[in-house]
C-alpha cells in the first residue's frame, strides 16, 4: 500500500486488498453476497468485520476482537 496515495483511484482498491489479506490469514472468509464483509466463525463464537472506504467496523461475540485489532495494528497502519 505504500504506493498508493489518498485521492488517486487506485488507493481505495490497495486498502482493500492490504486489508482482506491480512483478514484472510486471521481466519476470516469474505461474504460472497456482500465482499465488504469478513465472517469468522469459531467455537460457537461469530466476528463480522464490515469495511467502508478507508474504515472498519467490528462486531464480535467474544473478545478476540483485541487480537484481530492487534494483528492489524501490526500490519497495517490505523488509528482506533
């Protein structure tokens, strides 16, 4: 992502990809029906990840949420 630059029309897409790749290795699988949501199924706990241009959102059942925050904090630059 650090080609891109905010204002140019490819940005969106590379947030888009950095940040599903990084979903995708924490167990997350993209909605089908809707590809700006991440589902993550687990021990009878549920995580919904909803991205909107350049934030997120985070439901969760359990407190793997600080985990999942974590990951992407270190992965990713984002202020919460």
């Amino acid at each position: 992502m650090s080609k891109s630059m905010y204002g140019l029309k490819q940005a969106a897409k590379c947030w888009n990809e950095s940040i599903n790749r990084v979903l995708l290795n924490c167990g997350f699988e993209r909605l089908k029906s809707e590809l700006r949501v991440n589902l993550k199924r687990e021990n009878g706990q549920m995580m919904i990840i909803a991205l909107y241009v350049d934030d997120l959102l985070c439901i969760s059942t359990s407190d793997e949420r600080l985990e999942v925050e974590a990951k992407l904090k270190s992965q990713i630059k984002f202020k919460t």
